[in-house]
C-alpha cells in the first residue's frame, strides 16, 4: 500500500506527541493537583480533554513570541496559556466615587495622547460662541474658567473632558445652577458611550450638548426622524369605525382590505390605522356602505413627533406642577422629569436613586433578562413586615404604550416620597409594593430608537426572518385563541408556543412564588381608559367576581373625582378588550391573587398609543389613586 506525501505531514506530529507523552510520563510522581498547578507547560496541555484544536493553537499561537510563564498557584493559568483571546483582569480596580468630598487626581497621562484627545474633542464641539445665553456657551464657559483656574488646583489636566456633577462652588464660576467638574473622561470614551449607561453618575442630564451624547435621548429626539434606519408613518390615519359589529360583512371587507392594523376595539368603536395608500378608497368605501367614522390622527408621523417633546414647566397643564406643589416630581439624584418619555437607562437610573436614597424599605431584584440581554428588573418597597399583603404592578408589555411605564414610575416616586414623609396612609405602609416598569424592555428601546409603532418584544424567527412576540399574548391560559396569530409577521404573534419568551417565564416564575400572598395583580397598559377583569376569553364569571366588580367601581368613581377622568368597569370580554394568552387571566387561573386587573390608561382613541407626554402626570394621579384603592381593600 503506498502512501500520498500528504499523509506524511503527521508523522513529525505523532513523533512530537510520542516525546510529549514521555516527559509527561518521566515527571515525579504527584497527585492530580500538584500535576495541574506545575511551571511546566507541557505537562498542563489538554491532549486528549482540550481536544486538537487547543493542541495546534499552542503548537502555533498567533501571538509572535510565548508569553512568560505565569506565577504557579492560579486556578486561570492554563486558559490564559491556550486561549489567544483570553482577557486578563488581575490588578484591575472597581472604584466607588464619593460626589461629597474632594478628591485630587494623580494620574501622569501621555502628553500627546491627551493633545490628540483634545483636538477630537474641538472637532466635535458644534456650538455657537456667539450665543452667549445657550446652555451650552454657558457649559462651554464653566469649562473653560475650571480647566484654566481649577484644574492644577484638583489635579486634573486641562486637556481631558470634564464630567459634572452639582455642588456649590459659586465662586469658580459665578453661573448659578450650573454644575461643576468632579469626574473626568476622555473624549473617545465618552463618544463611544454616548452617556446613555453613563448618565447615571450625574443628576443633571448632560445629554442635551451635542458634543457629549449624539445618541443620547435629547439628540434623537432632535434628529429622530433623520435617520436612514427610521420606519415612518407619512400620511398614515387613525379612524375610529363607529361600529362594533364585527361579524358584518362589510365592515370585515373593510378591515381586510384597507385598515393594516387595528389598535383597539371599546364600546365607543374599532380604531383602525389607515395607511397613506388606501386613505383614498377607504373614504370611497365608506361613502357607498354609510358607515360612521372620525379621523383621530389625520398623520401619524406628525403624531409620533410630539410624543419625542419635552413639556417646559412654564407649560404644563397642571398648575401644581408650576408652582412646584408636588415635590415628588423633583428628587434629587434622578433623571426623570415625568415632562417627557425616557429611555430604559433613564428608569434604571431612578430606579438605583430611589435604592441608594430609601435602602431602608427599598430593593431592587432581576427576575429575568430579555433576548437582548437587557435585565428584567423590579423594585420592592416594603415596611418588612412578614404580614403584609403583596401587590404586583407591571406596565410596558406593549412596546410603543410608553405612557404606562411613565405613570407607573410617577406613581412609585410619589409613593416613596410621601413614604419617606410621614404622610402615606396607613393601608399602603402595610402592602408590599412589587413594580416593574418595563415588562418589555428590548420592544420598548426599539420602538424608541427604529419603530415608534413597535409593539412586540425582539425574539427572531429563522424560519421567516421576522422579529416579535406579542407578550400579552403569549401567557398560557387561553393561548392560541381568537384574537392572536400563528404568523410570526404579525402584531398579534403568540409565539410558537406559551411561555416561549424569557420576559413571559420571568413573571411566570416570579408571580409564582407570590402565590401565597399575592393580594392584587395589576398590568397597567394603553389605551382604553378602563378598568377591567377576567375573563378576557369568554363571557364567564370568576369565585371573586363580586369582589372584582365593587373594587372597578369604586375606582371609576374615585378617577372621576380626582380629574373627571371618565373610566369603564367591567370584564375584558364585555369590554370588547379580549386577549387571549394575556397575563391577568393567566393570574387569575394559576396563581389566585385576590384582585386581578388590567388598567387600561388615557385615552379613549384621540391619540391612541401616541399619547403626548402633556398626559404623564394626569396618568400618573390615576394609577397611584387606584393603587390607593387597592390597598384600602386588602385592608
């Protein structure tokens, strides 16, 4: 038998593993440990565990030369030798900065590194000297007068960037509510951030100059409808159909052929959105069946514009917001305004403050992370007492209703302030609070960045290449029934089967083990402004109906005190707000809690989903009003 000169080439290499194997073999005789802890290396090579490939990166690294023999006794030696890639942390440091002392810098950094870093700096910087009274020529001039005056003082060097925090120095600068240098970076770091996870190190949102965060919430909330990757709505209608017989025949040729998306069906009507192409003959088809109609949104994008604003306090509806009557709305420490909508950062961030400022009856825990790797984070507020009922509020399972996790961290400030006051009724000291304001936090960071109408988490399917699950349809009692799709391309996708998303088994396995004293569960979403209960699949009655039903009311009348809010009571199915697969009923089936609600937030289809942030405190009332209500009943 003859032998091709390739299969040659492995002879130098079983020669190479026979003499290996020898050494190996010829060393002292030591136990296990003591083999895997040697200053050898070939004795430490996984031949026949590491496999081959392990084998040939040793016998051919891609680095030029071997790297030195490691002090023995570590358990990461042998990764550090095979693996190329591998990253070592020894001597790296977490530090914790302390924003109330002062602290001196003594770093030496290369002279040209922070000259280039300087003059990367200057390109970025796009303001106008000449406006004087803009918060960034203000920004600009305090770090001028710091870096020149102050900087050898702290030991800072002049050619890095500053990063703020508020103190009182009014003498640095003589700009009062400015603030001043504590932190630096240098500019690549920062640019590469954008302050997005960064933000939370300063109260004061430095986001809105350019040069520090060009992908920051104020930026694309100037430049949002620019990018190139941005679906827009040009021309799209919202119509309210005053009709609500869905099995005529006409008004499902309708739905079929004109409207791609209903967004909600009530007792007022079906609010069907109209896309720019069919706005012609859906008016055409209207005239000749002679159905009732109103256009709510005459454009969609122009609507989606106004949800990105900010409310100046000068401006807002409430006149207890300008003469500064709620002080919840202002804790220190935090990001959120409750003027406008914020990202997943930002509620983390307050989140965080409200941990650091209230350790005391505050805790965060995850519960979960989404696909996207994003945690799935609730916050508990409790007195600690082993009594006390629990209460469950979630809000956001819907990507593009941000009025819910808006209202919902409203209502939880609120909570905690008066808490921390003295001036929260006895019933809600005596509840243990769970909140998780972002039940879809990778649907609802898409809708704000790509798809404003985004209403489904980020799960892929290879089969169609489609993304989505609609959470509040993927929850297992009465999954897969009328009301939500097998298609993956769809908003009203359940997913291939319940419990198939990581965001659905994380409230799964949390509420679960609230079983015992689980006394309310509350999914806060958009829109409706009603109040509902199980069942959402049929029209059957629950063992607590009773209880159910006298809650509703007394809340609907409560709202209308409170703003003249008008809410509907009653069961999903009745309410024409069925979902099957969604999480109240699941609730109610498997876990038990005593009062189980979806709240159904403003509005009634003016603005549907695309609710300016003008309404978030108006909102937020509501739900810390019917949080109220809840917690005088398990009393």
């Amino acid at each position: 038998m003859h032998l091709l000169p390739s299969q040659w080439a492995w002879l130098p290499l079983i020669m190479l593993l026979a003499m290996l194997i020898t050494r190996v073999v010829g060393v002292d005789r030591r136990n296990h440990l003591d083999l895997a802890r040697t200053d050898n290396r070939l004795t430490r090579l996984p031949f026949f565990g590491g496999g081959v490939g392990h084998l040939l990166r040793y016998l051919h690294p891609l680095a030029m030369g071997n790297p030195p023999s490691p002090p023995s006794g570590r358990i990461n030696e042998l990764r550090s030798e095979l693996d190329p890639n591998y990253v070592s942390y020894r001597g790296a440091q977490l530090w914790k900065l302390n924003f109330n002392a002062t602290r001196g810098s003594s770093m030496e950094e290369d002279r040209e590194e922070e000259e280039a870093e300087s003059g990367e700096l200057e390109q970025g910087r796009q303001v106008d000297d000449n406006d004087d009274s803009s918060p960034d020529a203000q920004f600009n001039e305090v770090v001028a007068l710091f870096g020149g005056g102050c900087g050898a003082v702290l030991g800072i060097s002049r050619q890095r960037l500053l990063l703020w925090r508020s103190v009182s120095v009014p003498e640095l600068t003589g700009l009062s509510g400015l603030p001043l240098a504590l932190l630096t970076l240098n500019s690549s770091e920062l640019v590469a951030t954008t302050f997005e996870g960064l933000q939370w190190l300063s109260p004061t949102d430095l986001r809105r100059y350019d040069f520090l965060s060009p992908g920051s919430s104020y930026q694309i909330n100037r430049r949002y409808r620019n990018g190139s990757h941005v679906q827009r709505y040009h021309g799209h209608q919202l119509w309210k159909v005053h009709e609500t017989r869905l099995a005529q025949p006409q008004l499902r040729a309708f739905w079929r052929h004109f409207g791609s998306e209903v967004w909600n069906i009530n007792q007022d009507g079906i609010d069907i959105l109209i896309e720019q192409r069919n706005v012609a003959n859906a008016r055409k088809f209207m005239e000749k069946v002679g159905f009732s109609y109103n256009i709510m949104i005459d454009d969609i994008e122009a609507a989606i514009d106004e949800t990105y604003v900010e409310v100046p306090a000068v401006e807002h509806p409430l006149d207890t917001v300008r003469n500064g009557s709620l002080p919840w709305m202002e804790r220190p420490g935090t990001l959120m305004s409750w003027r406008r909508y914020h990202d997943q950062a930002d509620i983390q961030q307050f989140m965080q403050t409200l941990l650091e400022h209230h350790s005391e009856m505050v805790e965060i825990i995850q519960i979960g992370v989404t696909r996207n790797k994003r945690p799935m984070e609730v916050i508990r507020v409790s007195n600690g007492n082993p009594d006390n009922w629990a209460v469950f509020v979630d809000a956001g399972m819907q990507a593009r209703d941000w009025l819910s996790p808006a209202a919902l961290t409203y209502a939880l400030s609120k909570l905690t302030y008066l808490w921390d006051q003295g001036q929260l009724e006895k019933a809600m000291r005596d509840i243990d609070w769970y909140f998780l304001p972002l039940a879809n936090p990778d649907g609802y960071q898409y809708s704000r960045h790509t798809d404003r109408l985004w209403t489904k988490n980020r799960a892929h399917d290879p089969a169609t290449g489609c993304y989505g699950v609609n959470l509040d349809r993927n929850f297992e009692y009465g999954w897969g029934g009328t009301g939500s799709t097998s298609s993956p391309c769809k908003n009203l996708y359940r997913g291939p089967k319940s419990f198939s998303e990581p965001e659905t088994r994380a409230l799964r396995s949390f509420l679960t083990g609230l079983r015992e004293y689980l006394g309310a569960y509350i999914s806060l979403g958009g829109y409706g402004q009603a109040i509902a209960y199980p069942w959402g699949d049929a029209d059957f009655v629950t063992e607590n109906q009773h209880d159910l039903k006298h809650v509703a009311r007394r809340a609907v009348l409560a709202l209308r005190r409170l703003n003249q809010a008008e809410y509907s009571s009653g069961t999903s199915y009745r309410q024409k707000l069925a979902r099957p697969g969604n999480s109240a009923d699941w609730v109610q089936d498997r876990v038990g809690g005593q009062l189980v609600y979806d709240m159904f937030l403003k509005d009634q289809g003016r603005y549907g989903y695309l609710m300016p942030p003008h309404y978030i405190v108006e909102s937020g009332e509501e739900v810390f009003e019917f949080l109220r209500i809840i917690a005088q009943q398990l009393q």
